[in-house]
C-alpha cells in the first residue's frame, strides 16, 4: 500500500510512520493533508486509470471539513452556493495508515491512498480499482471562480432543462428567428435539441423539433466571449458569438446578420444533491453528465458578414 508522500524529504521509518507524512522533519496525518486547503480543484485532464469515481468525475471541487464532504456540482451559482465550497455530498474519514475513506450519499464508500506531490498538489488512488485523480488545492480566496467558469461554459449550457428566447435585438430577419427555445445535454457530449413551441410552454412539455450538436472554441484575445456553432442534422449551421450575462441569462450574436438574441435559463438541475433530492426526471436529466476533458479550437474573431 501506499504512504502518503511528499516530493520534498520522504522520511519512512517502518515502525513508527506508517501512519504519517514527513515534512521538514515534522509529521502530518492524512487528515491535515486533505483539510489543508478550503477546495480542492479535480484536474479531469489528470484522470488516471481506466474506472472513475463516478462522483469525483462529475465535480469541479471537493472539499473536507471536520468529516463533512462537500462538492462542487455545478457551475451556476458556484463560488456563492455553500460559501464557495458547494452542497455536502457526504461524509469522509482519515486513518492513522494513512488512507481516505468517503461515504458519497449517492455512490457509497470510497477508500483511497494518497500521494502528495507538492505543497498544493495530491494524487488519490482508488484502492479498490485503478481509478486515480489529481487534486490541486486552493483556499476561497484564492481561487479563480470565474476562470473555472469559462473554462467549463458546456456545462453551464447544461445546468439548465432549456433556454428560452427572452429578447431579440438589431439584426435581420432569419430563420432562426423562429427558434424559441434551446437545450444543451450531456448526451454524445455536445447535443443540443432546439424548438417553435410558444414562448412560456412548461419545459416538461415542450416538443423539441430539431436536433443536433453544438462546438464551443475559444476566440483568441477574450477570456469572456466564446464561439457556438449550431450544427442541425437536417444540415444547417448556426453561428454565434455567446457572452454570458449572468448565471441564468446569455446572449448569442447570430454572425451572419448581426441579431442579438438573449436566453434565460429554465429549470435549474442541481446534480448530486441527495438521494432523496432527487426525482424521476433528475436522474433521467442528468444520466451520462460528468466532466470530460475539453479541448476546444481557438479562433480568431469572426467579422459580420
């Protein structure tokens, strides 16, 4: 099994330090390592193994505080829900041979080694499977919330059960005038399922009469404006440039006309809140929902036709 590490002076005497880390001479349970830091940021590119932890792939930040799990789910809201560290997710207990126990509320127990790579950096390894993750530590005050939010705009788009047209602005008429509402999901990654119903239809009935999938790029020179392009199975492609407005409200600037169309959010999921938080409908909503490694193209900045 593993001993929690350090890069920096590894000290093991078999007798007596099973249980701890060395650092400059000095020893620190498993528990002052993972409550070290107020959040610890899942770096899904650094997944390791072939399994997953299937609450871990499906946060953006896990936290351990006095035997309380807490994630971070969801980007709406996040750096406000929970005072930054998000909905308690479950509970956690720490061991004296080092080991890191967590009792999801929806995914059960987890048991896991731990590997410290540097003052802000561990590796938990799944002791049950090969799953492993690279957890980069932050306090509150430090992190970057907004960087992590433009960094994960899809599943901001998928936060919500749909997008209702809320305002149309400048620009010349064209078909997708007649799109009134958008939904972005989990399934295939990036498919997005659009719709003519009238505006104020209860999202659990509307009838979504197009399908397709959607691309996000990164626009070179902006950290706050991103690239969608709409591509519909009938074969049209629909391109904008999508800025945020707030949590529940975006604006897409259709390029080839120069119209402004703002979209609020309908039906907020919130993921993983508890077992008996959640319906029917959330779990067949969120099926398939976790992170995935993004990697979008960079484009440079698309002049109106």
């Amino acid at each position: 099994m593993r001993t929690i590490k350090l890069l920096l002076g590894i000290l093991i005497a078999i007798t007596t330090l099973n249980s701890c880390v060395v650092r400059n001479d000095n020893f620190i349970s498993a528990e002052e390592v993972v409550s070290g830091y107020d959040l610890w940021y899942v770096d899904i590119h650094n997944r390791g193994g072939n399994t997953e932890i299937p609450y871990l792939s499906s946060a953006f930040t896990v936290s351990f505080l006095n035997g309380r799990l807490y994630a971070n789910n969801n980007i709406v809201d996040i750096g406000r829900t929970g005072n930054g560290l998000g909905i308690q997710v479950g509970s956690y207990q720490t061991f004296d041979d080092g080991v890191l126990e967590t009792f999801h509320n929806i995914d059960g127990n987890h048991a896991f080694e731990i590997d410290v790579l540097s003052n802000n950096e561990i590796r938990i390894y799944d002791i049950n499977s090969d799953a492993s993750y690279l957890l980069v530590g932050y306090n509150r005050n430090d992190f970057d919330y907004d960087r992590l939010f433009y960094e994960n705009i899809e599943f901001f788009l998928q936060e919500y059960v749909a997008w209702e047209r809320i305002g149309t602005r400048n620009g010349a008429p064209n078909p997708f005038d007649a799109e009134h509402f958008l939904q972005f999901t989990p399934e295939n990654v990036t498919t997005f399922y659009s719709s003519h119903d009238d505006f104020g239809t209860n999202v659990d009935f509307i009838n979504w009469d197009y399908v397709g999938s959607y691309t996000v790029s990164d626009i070179t020179g902006f950290n706050d404006l991103k690239f969608l392009t709409l591509n519909y199975d009938g074969g049209d492609i629909e391109e904008f440039e999508l800025s945020v407005v707030n949590d529940g409200t975006v604006d897409l600037f259709h390029v080839s006309t120069g119209t402004t169309y703002t979209f609020s959010g309908r039906s907020f999921i919130q993921l993983l809140k508890s077992k008996s938080g959640k319906t029917a409908k959330d779990v067949v909503r969120n099926n398939g929902r976790k992170r995935t490694k993004i990697k979008r193209k960079e484009i440079t900045r698309k002049v109106l036709k």
